[in-house]
C-alpha cells in the first residue's frame, strides 16, 4: 500500500470516530508520544550481531569483499559434501565463480541444494538478517535450499529492529513484495518438544560477512 492510499485510510478513519478533534488529538498524540523502549546494546554493535546470530545456529566466515564469496562458497560446498550447482541472486552472476561451477541466476527450483543471496540489513538485537525480494533478488531463493549462504556487508549491521526496516525503507522505491527476517535454519519443537531441522526452510544458514562495498 502506498503512503498516499494509507493517509487516505487513516484519514477515513480519524474522521469517522470523532471529526476533526479527533483528528488533531491523534495528531498530537503522534508527534509527542516517547520512544519505544529498546534493549541495551553492550559494546560494538557488529560484535554483538555476530554473538547473536551465532547463538541462532548461523555458522558465520568473515571474508575480504564480494570477490572473495565464490571461494568461500566453494568450500562450503566441499564441506557439505554437494555438486557444484547452484543458485544465486541475479545480483551476483557477476562475481568470479570458477568455471568448474554451474551458477544459476533465478528462482530456487525443487530440490535446491545450495542458494546464494544478499542481505539489505542486520539486526544486532536479535542476530537475524534482512532479506527483500526483487528482480535482483528472487524469494524463492531464501527458503528452497538444503543450505542458505547469505552475504552481508559489515556496514549494512544495524542495532535494531526499526534501524534494519529504515535501511530497507531507505534502499527499495516502492517497498518490496516481500521482507524476511531470517534469525537462523529452520527448526521447530512443535512435536513433543524435540528440535528438528529443518521444518520449513534451509537446515543450515552460513553468513559471509564482507568488509567492504563495490
């Protein structure tokens, strides 16, 4: 929904239960109410998102810069024991992956084993990444694979919940169909109490974590 058409609404709404006093009371609410209490954040806030997200089960590598993901990548792959084929955000088929490697650049299809994409924002408080679909960034690509590689550039962690939405709000014109918050593989303890992975998503998630933008 656009701001204009949610004004609209909204407005629809103030007038309908009480006119124009309402109207400036919710007015003035809105420009006087206090800030939502926030957690504190202790030391660096990239240092906390990396302890928070460690604890969500995300196995994390810190690499030089997107250059440096097909390598990592590779040995991601060599470790889980999978073929060189994969899926990737159309964002980065431009990287040098090795020519021994089949690099896709659309949607996840079924049976995905590995998929690569690229965070829009961190999130220290809770150690989860912001993922937004796109025409450089298919959904798809987030929840069809056995394993989920993430790339997140070290400047894009930001403290809070509200901080990460601001980025998103900041980086996409109109607001993307769909933003995920991902905190971790999927599991779920629903059955009895016991853990298992996955439920309804990647089983494992592994965050490269780049230094510097191109």
């Amino acid at each position: 929904m656009s701001g204009s058409a949610r004004d609209e609404i909204l407005s629809r709404v103030k007038r309908a239960s009480g006119g124009a006093a309402a109207c400036e009371r919710a007015d003035a609410w809105e420009q006087t109410r206090p800030p939502p209490v926030r957690p504190a954040i202790p030391g660096d806030v990239a240092a906390y998102f990396l302890t928070k997200a460690e604890t969500n089960l995300m196995s994390i590598r810190e690499i030089g810069s997107l250059a440096d993901v097909p390598s990592a990548v590779a040995q991601i792959l060599a470790r889980a024991n999978l073929a060189p084929d994969i899926s990737v955000a159309p964002s980065l088929r431009d990287l040098p992956w090795p020519a021994t490697m089949e690099v896709r650049d659309a949607k996840a299809r079924i049976g995905e084993k590995l998929t690569v994409t690229r965070a829009v924002a961190a999130i220290a408080e809770t150690g989860s990444v912001v993922l937004c679909s796109g025409d450089d960034a298919p959904g798809s690509l987030n929840y069809a694979p056995e394993v989920h590689v993430i790339v997140l550039d070290r400047a894009d962690i930001t403290p809070y919940l509200e901080d990460g939405l601001a980025k998103v709000k900041a980086t996409y014109e109109p607001w993307p169909r769909a933003v995920n918050v991902v905190s971790g593989p999927s599991r779920t303890a629903d059955v009895a109490g016991i853990v298992v992975r996955p439920a309804h998503g990647p089983k494992s998630v592994h965050l490269l974590i780049t230094s510097s933008k191109p």
